[in-house]
C-alpha cells in the first residue's frame, strides 16, 4: 500500500510524524497549505491523509460520511473505535474524537480499488487552492486572510452505485461559497467516473474564519507564494 510511508502502527494504533505527514500533504495531495509544514507551529495532520488511513483500514463501503472533529498533531497515537458496523471513529488514548465516520451498503476491502479512490480522490482535494478556492472568494469579494490563511476540512461524503469498479477517477461537477460576517464555507460537489460512466458522487465541506474584503494584490501574493512554495519543494526533493 502506498501509504505505509506516511504513518507508523503499533498495536492497532496509529501515529504521524511531521516529516510523513508534511510529505504526504505536498506529494501526494499536491496541497502546500502552511498548517502542513514540518516547522509550523499550528501544524496539523492533513485530514485527506486520516480519511486515507481509515479507509485502508476499515474498506470502502457504498455510503460513507467522514466528520472532522479535531485537528490532530505529531506524535499523537490514534485508534479505530469501532461502535457498531456502520458507526466508527478515530479516537486518542483518552477517547478523544478525531474523525467520526458513518457508513451503509455494502463494503469492500479490495486494496486495490481502495489505493486508486483514495489516490484520485486526495489528488482531486489538494487542487483546492488556487484553482477553485480563489474564483470562488472572487465571486463573493471576500478572501482568506493572506498572512495567516485557514482553511479547516469539515466533512466529506461519498455515494457510490456500486463497487464492482476498478479504477474510478474524480472529477468536479459544481462547487458554492457561503459567507457570514468574518466566516464561510465552500461545498464542493464531485463524481466518480469509470469508462465515461458517473460510478459515484461526493461532497466536500471546509470551513473558512477570519475573512477579510477582496483584494486582487493580496490574492496575487498568496498564489505567488504558494506556486514559490511547490517550486521550492519540487527542488528539494529533486536535488535529495
């Protein structure tokens, strides 16, 4: 499995270090947001490299909803919590609730299948920003603050007619932005196609704060700095 680099096990538990999640962020999401950065205070775990751990633990069922409930740091070992078949979280050794998971239908545990959605749809969430992120913020005049930019994962929701596939890709069929005040949110809407047939829907919901009046220069620097920041990594690996 390719994730086995990204995460350490140990008696059923699981840990990240900032290097492998960091890595995973920038590798295989292609996401260069700064609370991901191996030196940043605020660092967190990316929540596409939870759901991808999750799923290659419990299988991909037909319908699936994953709540975000926590950021969770380095170091910290987590669990499956298995409350019943279709109730699951990822919980610490105190109980505390990472990442909360419903699920219905029917379940695989095709390892094969479960890599290629995982990849598609983890290549699919990294393109956040700036390709949809910022027309969206656009279009209402609002953005993220540039010198302290968050974006928070809330949910994720997957529907599948079937799991006799084998290599679904992603692809995004509409996306919204709704503001209030200094906070917002932004949906987005997306499918699993096979052979040009739609196999499956999704949903994606992140949560914005600390939202500031549209401003092109300032939207200009923050793409500029990002782009600078894979350009920078892509160096990096390149020169290791």
């Amino acid at each position: 499995m390719f994730l086995e680099s990204y995460y350490s096990e140990q008696n059923g538990e699981f840990s990240f270090t900032r290097e492998q999640a960091s890595h995973f962020a920038k590798k295989v999401a292609g996401d260069f947001n700064p609370i991901h950065d191996e030196d940043n205070k605020r660092f967190c775990v990316p929540g596409d490299l939870l759901f991808s751990v999750v799923l290659s633990q419990v299988g991909l069922s037909q319908k699936m909803r994953f709540e975000f409930a926590g950021m969770i740091n380095d170091g910290v070992a987590i669990s499956v919590d298995q409350k019943s078949s279709t109730d699951l979280s990822m919980v610490d050794g105190s109980g505390k609730e990472y990442l909360h998971i419903i699920r219905d239908g029917d379940t695989t545990l095709n390892q094969a299948l479960i890599e290629q959605v995982t990849k598609s749809y983890v290549q699919f969430s990294g393109m956040n920003f700036p390709h949809i992120m910022v027309p969206l913020m656009e279009s209402k005049q609002i953005m993220i603050n540039p010198t302290r930019p968050l974006v928070i994962y809330e949910s994720m929701e997957l529907d599948f007619e079937r799991l006799d596939v084998t290599a679904p890709t992603v692809e995004l069929t509409g996306s919204e932005i709704d503001v209030d005040g200094k906070r917002g949110s932004v949906t987005l809407q997306f499918c699993f196609k096979e052979n040009g047939e739609v196999v499956g829907t999704g949903r994606k919901r992140m949560v914005m704060s600390g939202l500031k009046p549209y401003c092109q220069d300032d939207i200009d620097d923050l793409v500029n700095r990002f782009n600078q920041r894979k350009d920078d990594f892509t160096a990096l690996l390149a020169a290791a």
